[in-house]
C-alpha cells in the first residue's frame, strides 16, 4: 500500500556528472533543466574523487534559481592513505561528502587535495585520520554498495559495520552522519537497507534515501553503460565487462522517491533536512590573492616600497637622487597598490630572491622587478 505523505519535498544528494569521468552521464546544464522541471528546488554534485564541475555545477543552478549543494563522493584508503601494495590497497571504499558551509567547502577541497597527493592509488584515496582532522562543516553519508559499512555488512561482519558508523558519526558528530539507503532493484542492496535501518534503531545514526543518479533518464541507462565501456576499455559484447546491474540510476521524480521510501518516511524528510543545512556561498566578484607574511609585523606596502628603494640604490648607486627616475618609481608603487597587488609583489619577489640563491634560472619578464627585489 502507497502511504500518503502530502506535499512532502525530496532533494537528491547523491549525484553524478559527467565529471566522475567515463561514469557520470548528467551533463549540468541538462540536470539543472531537469531537476526544475520535476520541481525540486535543490540538488546536489558528487562526484567520484573530484571537485571539477562545482564551479559551473553552483552558477547553473543559481542562474536557475534552483540550490546547489557542494558535495564529493570521496574514496577511502583500506588501511592508512600511504599503503600502497598490490592486492591489498586497491579497491577502495566510498563515501559521501557534501558541505554545510564555508569552512566545510574548505575543508572538502583539502581532502580531496590530500586524495591525490598522499593518497593516489589508482583513486585519490583519503583515510580516517584526515577525515578527523578535516571534518568541520561537512556531512558524511555511507554511500552505495561500494561504501565500507555495506560492504561489511554483505561481508556478514555487522560489528564491523556498527563499529564503523559509530566512529564516523564520533568523527562527524550527530546529524552530521547518516546511513545511505538505495531501492535500485540490486539484490544485495535490500540485504544492506535491512541492516542498515536495524544498524540505524541501534545507534540513533539517521537515514537518508538517495538514487545515486550517473543519468538523467531511464532510458539514458543504455548510454551510461557504452561510457562504461570506453572508461573500462570493454565492448559492449563482452560478458564480464563492469556494468550496473540496473536502469534505476537516474534522477527520479521526488514522486518515486517518496513512494519507493513510503515506508521509511525520515529517510525522504531527512533529504530536505540536509538540504537546509548546507549553505556554501561562492564569491566571483571578489579577487582572492594570498597574504603575504611580512617580516616584523610591517605593513606590506612600506615594506614593498623599502624593498623597491633598496634595490633602486643598488643599480643606480646611493647618490643617484634623479627626479624622472624616482617619480617613475612612485608611480609604479602607487599602481600596484591602487591595484591591491601589494601582496602578490612580495610574493613574487620572494620566490624569484629564492630562486636565485639557490641558482635557479628566473625568466626574463621579470627583469626589472628580479633587479628591484
Ligand atoms: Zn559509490
Ligand atoms: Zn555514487
């Protein structure tokens, strides 16, 4: 029997574009169109191992009034993120992050980064110590059946799987962490959403429906598996190819959802829920230079000017007081800082002064600022 639930809303969090390359068919500008259309009013980006399509993933769908929520479905390294051993380290878990605010932002990117310059190994690979150290303003979800507490529980090791949502809900703190349920007609997956609603009664840890959509439509399933095939370097002939199982990849209406979830209501309310709490605001109008550290506290445009008035002494000499020469200086100073470049001179001028030292070529376009600095 199909409950009734009203004008309940659902958000997908768990999605794919086409940049989880070879396996996300969503091209954004045609999710976006899609996700009104069906008329939600959020939607997520989470793609395998990388932050790619965040940037034009936020501005398509605040140009259509539709909120983007940041978020990346991140892997995790078996052991600690520098084991690298065949046969062991491959095949790495799954989870979902998406981010509440800016310092989750921040702290997604820095993950992500870690991923690849620790962590590569065939995927950009993270593990429990980093997540500890970056968890601040994010929410995890287990992902699918790639995720380490599914695939415990279809390794029959349920303490494995309750051990392990405990300490990423310790790591994410309550309501920061929820346990992903999935109706995609896969055998195994029923398996999982049995243990993970008894693992949810247990534990308080909540639950939350996601389609983990790689395609727009049903019928775009029979496409998804041809990327497949490219991604995998199979034919579409070849019986032992990877493949999904089934067509219920795709971005479904809140309708199915709601029906398909009928019985587990929190788990749809629990979508709209998240959604509310992840507000990442993006700036493109504004520049975003680093700092520059400047030595004992001074104020980096003095220090700019001393350091261009030291130089100036060192090619014309301590007499040379010319007025053309030093009105020309003044000028050029008065623009950089008109042009709040301050900071990225000194940056500049630091790594050239270090590049020097230690007897590395600078290039020729910096010929005047190499000799001032
Ligand atoms: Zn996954
Ligand atoms: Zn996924």
């Amino acid at each position: 029997m199909r409950r009734v639930i009203g004008l309940q809303k659902f958000v997908h969090l768990h999605v794919h574009t086409e940049y989880s390359l070879l396996d996300g068919a969503n091209r954004i500008k045609d999710l976006v169109k899609r996700t009104k259309e069906l008329g939600m009013d959020s939607i997520a980006i989470t793609d395998h191992g990388v932050m790619y399509g965040v940037v034009d993933f936020y501005k398509e769908a605040v140009n259509n009034g539709i909120k983007p929520i940041l978020g990346c479905e991140i892997y995790t390294a078996k052991r600690s993120r520098f084991d690298k051993q065949g046969g062991w380290d491959a095949d790495p878990g799954h989870m979902v992050l998406l981010a509440k605010n800016n310092t989750g932002y921040k702290n997604l990117m820095k993950i992500v980064s870690i991923g690849f310059t620790e962590g590569f190994y065939y995927k950009p690979r993270v593990d429990m110590e980093v997540l500890e150290r970056y968890s601040e303003g994010l929410i995890a979800t287990s992902a699918c059946l790639s995720g380490d507490i599914p695939k415990a529980i279809l390794n029959n090791n349920y303490e494995k799987a309750k051990e392990l949502a405990l300490r990423l809900n310790s790591i994410f703190g309550q309501d920061n962490f929820y346990l992903e349920l999935q109706i995609n007609g896969i055998e195994e997956q029923n398996i999982v959403n049995q243990q993970m609603i008894k693992l949810s009664r247990e534990t308080g840890i909540p639950l939350v429906a996601t389609n983990d959509a790689h395609y727009l439509r049903r019928e775009d399933a029979r496409a998804h598996e041809i990327l497949l095939c490219i991604q995998t370097g199979k034919s579409i002939n070849d019986e032992d190819r990877m493949m999904f199982s089934t067509d219920d990849f795709y971005v479904k209406s809140p309708e199915e959802m709601i029906s398909l979830f009928g019985n587990i209501p929190e788990a749809i309310s629990n979508t709209v829920r998240i959604a509310d709490m992840c507000n990442v605001e993006m700036e493109f109008n504004k520049l975003h230079l680093p700092k520059f550290d400047v030595p004992d506290r001074k104020e980096p445009y003095e220090y700019l000017k001393s350091l261009c008035y030291q130089g100036f002494e060192r090619i014309y000499g301590k007499e040379d007081r010319d007025e053309e020469k030093i009105n020309r200086l003044e000028y050029e100073l008065s623009v950089i800082k008109q042009m709040g470049y301050v900071d990225y001179f000194l940056i500049v001028g630091d790594f050239i002064r270090y590049a020097k030292e230690k007897g590395i070529m600078v290039g020729p376009e910096g010929v005047l600022l190499r000799e001032a600095l």
